[in-house]
C-alpha cells in the first residue's frame, strides 16, 4: 500500500512497543519465558520435573487461551494475526 | 464538588505504574514525558507526585489569554478546551507546581482531566499511596499529613529489626 | 476442615528460580499444607498491562487460571507478589459482579469451560503465617541465628491497608532467627513496571540504587517472596555485569529457602546452587555451619564439582 499511496499514515496499533513481544510470547507458550536446556538441567538438580506443569506441558491449555482471546476479539483489536503470530501492521 | 486525586508519600513505592497507566490511557503508550502526573525523587529521601489539584481557584485559569482553561462548577473539574488554546504556555508558568505541559501531536496544553471522574491511575496503584477523596476528607488528610515529622519513605520497616 | 491449596507457578518461578519452587513444594507438605501444583496454567496476566489495554482480556484470563484450581477442588496458593495481585483482585471482581462473571464465563465457553467463583487465592505468607502459624514455626523451625539479610517486599505486597502480609514478612524471617540489616530503601520498587517505559531508568535509578545500597551493608542474602521482583534483579544484575563490569556479590534468595533450611532441608535437596545471579557458595556454608550439618571438604568439592559457572 506504501507505493500506491505513499502520504497515507502508516496504522498505529493502540499497544506499547515493550508489551508487544511478550504478548506474541504469551500466546504461543502461555507463559513468558521458554523452557531452555539450561533450566531442564537445573530443575533435574532441585529434583523437580524438567518440564513444569505449566503450559509448557499441556499444550492444549495454549489453545484454549487462543481460542479465549479469539473469542473476545481482541486478537483484532491489537492487530495480532494469532495464526502467524505477528503483527499486521508495524 | 466532585474528588480529588491525594498523594502519601509514606506509601509511595516509586513504581511509576501510575506514569504508565496515565500515558496509556491518553496517547496509547507507556511513555513517561507525556505522562500527566509525575512521580519524582524526593531529595530528602522517599518520593513525591506532582499531579494537578484542580484548585478551587486556579491560576492557569487566570492566567489564560485565550479563555481556554475552563473549571466545571459542578465537578470542580480543570480542563483545557483544545479548540480554544493557542499553545502560549501562560499556564504552565503560573501554575505554582507547573501542572500544564505541551502535549504531543497539536501544539496545545494539555493537563490531568481526572480521566472523566474515574482516574487510570487509582485503579493501578497497589500500595494504595493515592486515593481519591472529597476536598474536605483530603484537606483533613493533607494536614494531618503535614503535621506528622517527617519521615522518609525509605525508613526501615516498623517492627523489623529490634536489635 | 484443613484447607488444600494449588501452587500457581506463574511465569518466572518455573523458569528462573527452580531452587524456589522445589523449597516450596518440599517444605509445605512437612508443615502439614496439603499443596500439589496448579497444572495447566498460564500467565496469571500482568494487571498492570492488561487493566489498561482491555479489562476483559485481563479477568478472562485470570478465570482461565483460577478454574483449573476450581477444578481439583483447591485453593490458590500464590507465591509471587505481582501474580497474587492479578489473581486475588479478578477473583474479587469475579465474586461481587454476576455480570462480569457471566461476561467471563461466555468467553470461556469458547473453549468450553465455565468458572463459578468458588474459591479463595492466597499468598504463601498468609498460608505459612496463619494456617501453619507463626507461634509453631518460632516453635519448631531451627533457628538461623548469625544469618544477616536484607529484604524486599515489594510493592504489590502492599495491596491491603493494614498491611498485614508485609508485617507477616518481616514476622517470619524474625522467627527463623535471621537478623534484618536495614539499608533505607526497602520500599523502594525493583523497577519491573518501568522496564515496560525505560529499561535504562529501569536498570540505573531502581535496580542499581538499591543494589547499592544492599553492597554497602555487607549482608548474607538479599531475601524477596516475589518472583517478578527476582526477574528484575536479574535482569539488572546481568545488564549491569555486562554493560559496566558491576559486580553484585549479595545472593538473591527466596523466603522458602530460609524455611525450607529451618525445617531441616539442606541447601542441596532443592539445587540451591544452580542457576543463582551471584554464587551462594559462601552462603551455603554458612548455613550448613548454622544448622551444623556442614560436610567433609572431600564431599564438598564432589558436590560443587558440575556447578556451572
């Protein structure tokens, strides 16, 4: 659209530029932070599960929130395309 | 007459949340310079908000050339009217804690609007450091609060160490 | 009739700070808490984000991960502050308003739950001060007298105005006999919500000025309940190892630990020594000197041998 009309402002999406990644992270892990080897490692030592019963381990709870956030629409409101996970508009 | 927006500074944890939430709510980002309330380091030690009063009397209101700063008798409310304003900042410099600034995007002023009676910044506080209230119950509050010796916010917690 | 409760893990203890989790986990069973974890549970999510951004994303959400709780039956046991707020604060809502309960539920149906209010969220200090009780922790925990901390609460621990759980900090770590080193800035806030405007103001005028301050009293460990907390020191204290060679010496530690070690755990049973901002080596010993359950240098070295780092 930028070369056929190059004075159209670009779409601004109504979302602080620092919540953005953590949002795509939230909806694709559930969660904020990956599981790493690193940390499989260190949980084995603290004698805990590698994985933790989170949403790491249950994927389907993922998407449940994704149908959740599908359900409320505001998937569209922020301009997420869940499906790609990205933004639609810079 | 409608509330007030007061500020403890003994509660006051300098999470700056209610910076964020105001900028969001008003420009859509987290962005400190275009919040209209600030949290600032008290050089004594603690912290303090500077955050508009809505004076009984206000100064910017005088001090206006253009007639644009507008205080809504019933809700005791100070706005600015953005059609009116020419940007001359005669506000700012009479306001006692320098409450107007120039706003991004229209060269306007543009100070707190108590959010249209339901402030963003109330509902984000945690440490319950502002509170809304009645002019009366915060003049009662505020001099009470200046009565009591200063303490900086970043006392040691009461009953912690008795040693 | 005793209560039963599910651990919300949230994002960071999981991730970040296993030494955390298995302290408590391990402990709370020997006090005679009836704890398993919350199983399937995502972000709790971030109040501060979400309430400004779209309020019904945030008590949707927040429902999705209480009813997993409503599920087993339980309670929610919250150990991090920032979570604990989140949750309590929806479940609130969730209680007094029908209409927005009935909002929630429609959008959970989209994945076929439904969520019913039930239940109560609690914070791990109020699970250890009033269920356990702090007269039979003074009673029976081995006292860690000799051990100088430092604390941070934490602002979101601030939420009730008697500020009953921030007296229930402070209570706890008296009664485990740990000394409380004043620095003069505990209240001040880590800096995690202002990493979401200016990481730099962030890092240099929250994290660092406490971090300061914590250097100067020559203290043991730096003790916190919330996780959020602990994410932002992190954070700091690698940025700050990296960008200004800034060497924070002080171990970040978690209330449990010191429980877990009063109540007869040694340090290893729950890894306390991996995955640290600043080794704990020295802290370690020290409380094996205090509970006198340290090893043969032999042992020891076997021990430490795989630490990374």
């Amino acid at each position: 659209m930028k070369e056929l009309y190059p004075w159209r402002k670009a779409v601004k999406i109504p979302l602080p530029p620092a919540v953005k990644p953590q949002l795509i992270r939230h909806f694709t892990i559930g969660l904020l932070y990956p599981v790493t080897d690193e940390l499989r490692e260190a949980r084995e030592k603290a004698g805990l599960d590698p994985v933790p019963p989170t949403a790491h381990r249950y994927r389907d709870a993922v998407d449940d929130i994704q149908k959740i956030v599908r359900a409320i629409g505001v998937d569209r409101n922020v301009g997420l395309d869940l499906d790609r996970m990205e933004y639609k508009y810079k | 007459m409608a509330d007030v927006i007061v500020h403890d500074p003994a509660l006051c944890t300098g999470c700056r949340q209610c910076m964020t939430a105001c900028s969001f709510k008003k420009y859509g980002t987290y962005n400190y310079n275009l919040s209209l309330c600030k949290v600032l380091e008290d050089p004594r030690g603690g912290f303090v908000r500077v955050h508009c009063h809505h004076c009984t009397d206000p100064m910017c209101k005088a001090a206006c050339p253009a007639g644009a700063v507008l205080k809504d008798e019933e809700t005791g409310v100070v706005t600015i009217d953005q059609m009116l304003c020419v940007g001359c900042k005669a506000c700012t410099y009479a306001c006692p804690i320098s409450i107007p600034q120039m706003g991004r995007g229209l060269k306007i002023m543009v100070k707190c609007d108590m959010c249209g009676g339901d402030p963003e910044c109330i509902k984000v506080c945690s440490s319950k450091a502002i509170k809304l209230m009645s002019r009366e119950q915060a003049d009662a509050l505020v001099s009470e609060m200046a009565a009591r010796p200063f303490v900086p916010a970043t006392r040691p917690i009461a009953g912690a160490n008795k040693a | 009739m005793t209560a039963k409760y599910s651990h919300f893990l949230g994002c960071v203890m999981p991730t970040k700070m296993p030494w955390a989790e298995a302290a408590i986990m391990r402990t709370l069973p020997k006090l005679g808490v009836d704890v398993v974890y919350l199983e399937r549970s995502t972000c709790c999510p971030r109040a501060g984000v979400w309430i400004s951004v779209d309020r019904r994303v945030w008590l949707t959400l927040a429902s999705f991960n209480l009813l997993q709780a409503e599920q087993q039956g339980r309670d929610v046991l919250v150990s991090c502050n920032g979570c604990y707020v989140t949750l309590f604060e929806a479940n609130k809502v969730l209680n007094a308003d029908p209409k927005a309960l009935e909002e929630v539920n429609k959008y959970l149906g989209a994945a076929g739950l439904s969520y019913h209010g039930n239940i109560r969220v609690r914070h791990y200090l109020e699970v250890l001060y009033e269920d356990v009780g702090i007269e039979r922790i003074r009673r029976e925990a081995k006292k860690l007298t000799g051990l100088r901390v430092a604390i941070h609460p934490g602002c979101h621990m601030r939420i009730w105005a008697d500020g009953h759980i921030l007296r229930y900090f402070t209570e706890i770590i008296d009664a485990l006999g740990v000394e409380i080193v004043p620095y003069g800035l505990e209240q001040m806030c880590c800096g995690l919500q202002s990493n979401l405007a200016d990481r730099e103001f962030a890092t240099y005028e929250r994290a660092k000025k406490k971090l300061d301050a914590i250097q100067e009293t020559e203290v043991d460990g730096l003790v916190l309940v919330c996780a959020g907390c602990y994410d932002q020191f992190e954070r700091a204290v690698s940025t700050l190892r990296k960008k200004d060679n800034y060497d924070f010496k002080v171990p970040v530690i978690h209330l449990a630990e010191l429980v877990a070690v009063a109540f007869g755990m040694t340090p290893d049973e729950f890894g306390m020594r991996y995955m640290r901002t600043a080794p704990v080596d020295r802290l370690i010993e020290k409380l094996e000197r205090i509970t006198g359950t340290a090893r043969l240098p032999a042992e020891l070295a076997a021990a430490t041998e795989n630490v990374p780092r």
